[in-house]
C-alpha cells in the first residue's frame, strides 16, 4: 500500500530543484539572510524568494524578519520527515535482500563435479 502523505509530497517537490537544495545546503552551515542565500546564485532576489515560499510551504526552512532583513534557517524537522521515509525504503529492500539471500541459501544445488578431462582424438594424417 502506497504512504500518500502531502508534507512528504511537498518535502520532495521542494528538494528536486538544484538551485532550493543549493540553499538548504547553505542553510546547513547557519542561518543566512535572503540577500546571501542569492549571492552564488544567478538568478533575481525576486526568484529567490519564491524558491524560499516553496522550502518554507514544505517545512523545509523558517525565515524571520528584522528590520528589512529576511533572515532564513534549516528547520531539521522537515529533513528528518524526509531522512524517516528514505530509512523505512531501505529496510524494507534490505529485507527482501535478506529474504532472498536465505532462499538462496536453502536451495542452493552443489555445483557438478569437474569430469575427467578427455583425452583428444588424433585425426588420421
């Protein structure tokens, strides 16, 4: 049965963009104003910021405001929301790995004797 969850659905939408997953890794490192988040990055502070709507509608980042400054962090949450639902995925292809193996195992057939080499006919000259 398939797991239709939409802040998962929204957590995956936001981190398939190179240029979000670009600023939540530099959110990893701190908290950072909007104006340094679109410093590497060659777009408008205006697409920035819409970038930042969608990491903030995932869960993904919070921003405040100070004066005029937006200032951005990493809200882990979201990530560990994402890190929960890749772990359940690998367990369970670890599972049917085991499963596998185990089958393999109790039916494995022993590989056939190496026959006795024979010897080459000689063709008439």
């Amino acid at each position: 049965m398939l797991n239709h969850s939409p802040q998962l659905d929204r957590i995956f939408h936001a981190l398939a963009d190179p240029s979000r997953r670009a600023m939540i890794e530099r959110l990893g490192a701190g908290a950072a104003s909007v104006s340094e988040l679109a410093q590497p990055l060659a777009m408008s502070l205006a697409a920035v910021v819409q970038h930042l709507q969608v990491l903030e509608g995932s869960g993904l980042v919070r921003s405040s405001k100070t004066g005029r400054v937006r200032t951005c962090e990493l809200d882990r949450d979201g990530l560990s929301a994402a890190e929960r639902w890749i772990g359940q995925r690998r367990e369970a292809g670890e599972r049917q790995l085991d499963r596998l193996g185990a089958y393999l195992a109790a039916h494995a057939v022993a590989p056939p004797a190496d026959p006795k080499p024979h010897p080459r006919k000689r063709r008439p000259a």
